[in-house]
C-alpha cells in the first residue's frame, strides 16, 4: 500500500515524440491533470503538458524536457496527494484503499486483496488466498461483493455467485 496521503495515479510509459512527454500505463485518468504536481521517485514534478484520452493519457512533466529524459523515467510510478484528488461516489474507493483489505464470505475468510485490475469489462479485486489456493479475481458488481468496509478493511463477498465452494477454513 502507498500510504495514507498518497494515491498511484499510474507508471510512466515510452517516451512521446522528442519533447519529454511520455505515455502513462495504468493511468487514473480523473488524478493526472495540467498544472498539478506528482511526485515520481519521492521528487515533485508539475504536469506541464497533457494529452491523449482518458483511456491513452499522455504527460510531459517539469525537469523532463526530452526524449531521453522521458525514457530515464519509465517505469517509474506517478502519485498524486490525496487532498487533491475529485470526491468520490457512492460505492466508489481508490485502489490503495481497497489493498490489504481481509475478504470474507460470511464468517469464512477468503484472503486479501492483493490489487485492484481494470479488466476490459469491469475492475476486479485481485484476492490472495494462500499458497495452497490460486489467486481469486472477484468482479466489483453488486452479485458479487456485498459490502466493503475501508475503515474496518474488510470486504465481504459472495464466493457462490463466483462458482466457488463455500467451505470453512
């Protein structure tokens, strides 16, 4: 988890033409505006430049004026403070506030959340259960978590409606 007052707003990805811009993998779109700051390997830097679409941000960043300085940031993890982030919806959380979380079914406990994947059809929860048991993705649709507790850190969900046997451990 990245901490209490930061969010991940995506990972810096190949270079953009010759300018310093980069494209950005993972991107959360609503975090990555011009004019506000992300902090990439603990230094502060001001998106000068953004481009693309939600779907293909691209961003070029203070102290990043060229290609080959771009490319020296790839792979790299942008963040974004907290306090600047858009207000959230009902039924809506940022992915650090989701990892961690314990999953349960019931009383049953299934594991914990390793990350949140973006999946062409929806998000999914990526659930650790153990070296015995494979990863579970479970599909953040209302069939199959039933609710989600972020200050408690606790998730149920419904390991039926996802074809699992439901069985104590």
């Amino acid at each position: 988890m990245v901490g209490d007052r930061l969010l991940r707003a995506g990972r810096v990805g190949s270079p953009h033409g010759l300018d310093g811009s980069f494209h950005v993998l993972e991107a959360v779109a609503t975090l990555l505006n011009a004019g506000d700051t992300v902090l990439i390997d603990g230094r502060e830097r001001e998106i000068t430049r953004r481009a693309g679409h939600d779907r293909r941000v691209i961003l070029r960043v203070s102290g990043c004026e060229d290609r080959t300085a771009a490319d020296a940031l790839r792979g790299r993890e942008l963040f974004v403070d907290r306090g600047v982030a858009p207000d959230l919806g009902p039924d809506e959380w940022w992915a650090a506030d989701l990892e961690g979380c314990a999953v349960f079914d019931g009383a049953i406990e299934v594991g914990t959340v390793r990350r949140l994947m973006a999946l062409p059809s929806c998000e999914v929860l990526e659930v650790e259960r153990g070296a015995q048991a494979p990863v579970l993705l479970v599909p953040l649709v209302g069939d199959a978590v039933r609710t989600v507790d972020v200050e408690a850190k606790r998730i149920d969900i419904d390991l039926g409606f996802l074809g699992e046997e439901v069985s104590p451990s």
